[in-house]
C-alpha cells in the first residue's frame, strides 16, 4: 500500500509549527523553570531544554512528514510552550530518579545488595548524620590535643567482640583480602583448596586478587574434597600464607570433605606459616537458632587458630560497608603500615556507623536494635500478625472490584551472598488488580514515592513484611491508596 506523501499545505503547516516552538532562552525564563533551576542548576537545566527541544521539534517533523491527518500538537506558542515546560518537568524528575534515594524494601530479601545490603540502625544514622558529618575526632585524640589513631575505637571494639589481638578497618571485604595477601604473601606463594576459588557478585573472585596481589596461587585438592595431606604436600620454602575462603554465596553437598579450621592452623604453626580466612559475611553472634548454621562465627575461628580472619561490615554485622581485619597484632601492625592501607582505608561515615552497631553487639542488643538481625529474628507468626493487620486495613481503603489482596506462605531470603541455604519462613500479602498486569503494577509501585520494591511470584505482586520497617508500613499502604485512584481515574 502506498504511503501518502505530504502536500505543499502539510509542508508549510509543519514549518509554522516549528516556527511556533519555543526558544531555549524563552523556556528558561518561565515561572516553572526558574523554580527548577534553583535544584537543578542553571547549567544542567540549560542542556535539559536543550534536550527536551530537540525532541519536539524531531517529533514535530516526523508528524509533518506525514499527510496532514496525521500532524499532532498544534502552531499555538502557548500551547507549545506548555508543552515543553510539562516535558522539562519530567526531565528533571528523571534525572533525580536517577540518584541515590530511599526505597521501602518489600522483596523479603534482608541484605539485598543492589538496595544498600544492611539498613543502620538509628543509632548508627544517629552517629553518622550528629557525630561524624561535620568536624568529629577522626585523627585527634581530646585527651592529649595530639593526633589520634583513625577507628581506635572501632578497633577496640572489633578486638574485644572476637577475642582477637588487634584490628584493622579498610573500604569492604575484597580489600581487606587484597591488603593482606599483598602485605603478607607478595611474591611468595598462597596455597588455597580449589573448592573455595569462589566468585562473589560484580565480578569478584578470589584468583583476580589473588593475582592483583602479587601471589602466586597454589591449588589444591579438588572441587569437592580436599584433604590436609593436600596442604602438606604443597608447602614449599616459597609458601607464606594458607588461605581458607568460606563459599558464601553457595554450598556444595554430597560427597564432600574440607580439613577443619583447627588442622589447618596447627599445619601453619608447625610450618611457620600464617593462617589466613576471608570468613565473608561473619557473624559477630551465634544465629543457629534462625537458620544459619553454615556462617563462621567470627571469634570460635580465632579460637581456633587463625591467625587472621576478614569479613563484612554490612552483611550479618549489621552494620556499613567495610572490610573488618582481625587477628594477632604483629600481623596487624604489618598491615597498618602497608602503603596500601592508607589507599583502602575506611572513612569517618562507615567508621561512626561501624562504632555504634558494634555497641550494640557489646550490650547484647543487637538482635533488637540491629535492623537485619532483627528482621532475620522476626519469626513467621510475627509476620503474619503484622500481615493480617496490614491487610485489614487496606480493605477498607482499597476498591475491592480492583485490588484484590491476600495472603499466602512463602519464604524469604538472607541475601548478600550470605547463607544461600537458608529461607526463612514467612507470610506474604498478594496483590492483583483488575486492570493492572503484574509487570504494570510492580512497576508502578516502583514509581512510588519513595519506591517500593517487590517481587512478582505466579503472576502476582507479592509484598513481604519482614524487610518493611513497621513505620514504612504507612508509606506502603498509602502508595497502594494513591496507585488505587490513578488506576480509577484511567479506567
């Protein structure tokens, strides 16, 4: 079929269109955009327009290229004009969108790391925004007026809390493993299973640092077993650490064998070796009684001879991200005064949040004050008490012919690559809409004020309370409100 070719008269109407299109300058000097300006700066607001016009005008051309019956918009200056202050609007709306902002969480997923894995408890924001935002003493000691040691304090919590010499801070868990292989075992040799080879989220694995680091990587064993014999047989008078990886983000079952902590320690000794774990999330406390069986427990590995262990400040500590070094002093002391600390080292922000999460491991509160530990204690019956009320009272807010919502069991999930094993049990609240596909409606929850993130499960959205802080819950049931009189408005 023919494509119709625009006439003389589509041509010159499409020419007064783009005639009635407004200047840039005359954009900015709206009301609305002089308002946006002082948020967005006069400069990105200036490319924004520019931005926003070139769209229109590609727009407009495409429609006057078309017959006549196709063209859209209108020559009205004014109209035009609205038009692309309306879209200018949108444009800044998206391009803060795209910043960091708070999100209600409601996957269930406790470290869900593309959220910002561990949320601080109020203590730790408490610390960040009062104590560490301005001038704090990060390097000053008020006793003496001279210089201090940055996270003494961390430090000597850390210590105390695994039953360690000492303690060392750095930026997150993949540097703490770099600083310790580089200071320790630069070209020498590190001897490790091939079982614990492991590769983490965003590309991190264990042979790259090992490599960055200046090490030489001795595999032993196979995948699945690796025996102490195999440790023996690789010592060599270039050996200088045995490094000991916990598989955080998997498990291997079955036909399985690993040397235990304590042999490996008493072949480093006997050796002259160091014992090196990168224990990955780590638990400050034991939380067997939630399910997690399979996570070290931070101090029984010093106890049982590591010579070194790191782990993560912002999985199962609960705390901000960070790479938390413990061990015997003299290995410490070597690391605190390797050029590279100073490049990886933590700053005053996770230093405070770190200070004040690990009080309350101290006091034994943690469990209630630590928001990922308290929401991996909550158990299914609590949830499903908060579920029920919930639920109740959305019906009375909701039009029923639209929204459906109900419960149903389900599990949540650690996340964070910390125990894949486990999922506790949990109650979810289901929600279907009459119009609203299951994609549309996650997503435009997501277009929430603040954004609520869920799941789709069998072709329904599926909200899970244990990672929704109970004054979120508010939030929540008010983007379901607002979500609810949009879809009635467009129906």
């Amino acid at each position: 079929m023919a494509t119709e070719q625009p006439t003389l008269d589509d041509r010159r109407q499409g020419t007064s269109f783009l005639r009635a299109l407004p200047s840039v300058s005359a954009l900015l000097r709206t009301e609305a955009a002089r308002t946006l300006a002082a948020n967005t700066g006069a400069e990105r607001l200036t490319e924004m327009a520019r931005a926003v016009l070139h769209k229109l005008r590609g727009e407009l051309r495409e429609s006057f290229n078309g017959a006549a019956s196709r063209l859209s918009g209108s020559t009205d200056r004014d109209k035009l004009l609205s038009e692309a202050t309306s879209r200018l609007r949108q444009a800044v709306e998206q391009d803060k969108r795209r910043g960091l902002r708070r999100v209600i969480n409601a996957t269930g997923v406790i470290l869900h790391t593309n959220l910002g894995r561990a949320p601080l408890s109020e203590a730790a924001r408490q610390a960040v925004g009062r104590e560490a935002a301005g001038y704090c003493t990060l390097e000053y000691d008020l006793e003496t007026g001279a210089r201090g040691r940055r996270g003494a304090r961390v430090e000597a919590l850390l210590a105390e809390l695994t039953g360690a010499e000492s303690a060392l801070v750095v930026n997150n868990c993949a540097a703490a493993a770099l600083l310790t292989l580089t200071a320790l075992a630069q070209g020498g040799e590190t001897i490790v299973s091939r079982g614990e080879l492991v590769e983490i989220g965003g590309d991190f694995r264990v042979p790259d640092v090992m490599a960055q680091s200046g090490t030489r990587m001795i595999e032993v064993g196979t995948t699945n077993r690796t025996k102490l014999s195999d440790y023996e047989r690789a010592v060599s008078e270039q050996t200088r650490l045995i490094l000991r990886v916990h598989p955080s983000n998997y498990r291997i079952v079955g036909f399985t064998s690993a040397p235990a902590l304590a042999e490996l320690a008493a072949l480093a000794r006997d050796q002259n070796l160091t014992l090196y774990e990168d224990a990955g999330s780590g638990a400050l406390i034991d939380l067997s009684a939630y399910g997690l069986r399979d996570e070290p427990l931070i101090r029984e590995s010093i106890e049982r001879g590591a010579d070194l262990v790191s782990f993560s400040g912002d999985k199962l500590l609960g705390a901000t991200q960070s790479g938390l070094i413990v061990g015997r002093r003299a290995l410490v002391e070597r690391l605190r005064r390797h050029p590279l600390y100073r490049a990886l080292r933590a700053d005053k922000l996770a230093l405070a949040a770190l200070e004040a999460t690990l009080e309350a491991h101290r006091r034994n509160a943690a469990l209630t004050e630590v928001p990922a530990l308290r929401m991996l204690a909550q158990s299914r019956d609590d949830i499903e008490r908060r579920v029920r009320a919930f639920v109740r009272r959305a019906r009375t807010r909701l039009n029923r012919d639209a929204f459906q919502l109900a419960r149903a069991p389900g599990h949540s999930a650690i996340g964070g690559g910390s125990a894949p094993t486990t999922h506790p049990p949990t109650v979810l609240i289901t929600i279907t809409h009459k119009q609203l596909s299951a994609t549309s409606l996650e997503a435009a929850l997501r277009q929430a004020n603040p954004p609520i993130i869920a799941r789709i499960i069998e072709e329904r959205v599926v909200l899970d309370l244990r990672t929704v802080a109970n004054e979120e819950e508010p939030e929540l049931l008010g983007a379901l409100v607002c979500l609810a009189a949009l879809s009635l408005q467009q129906s």
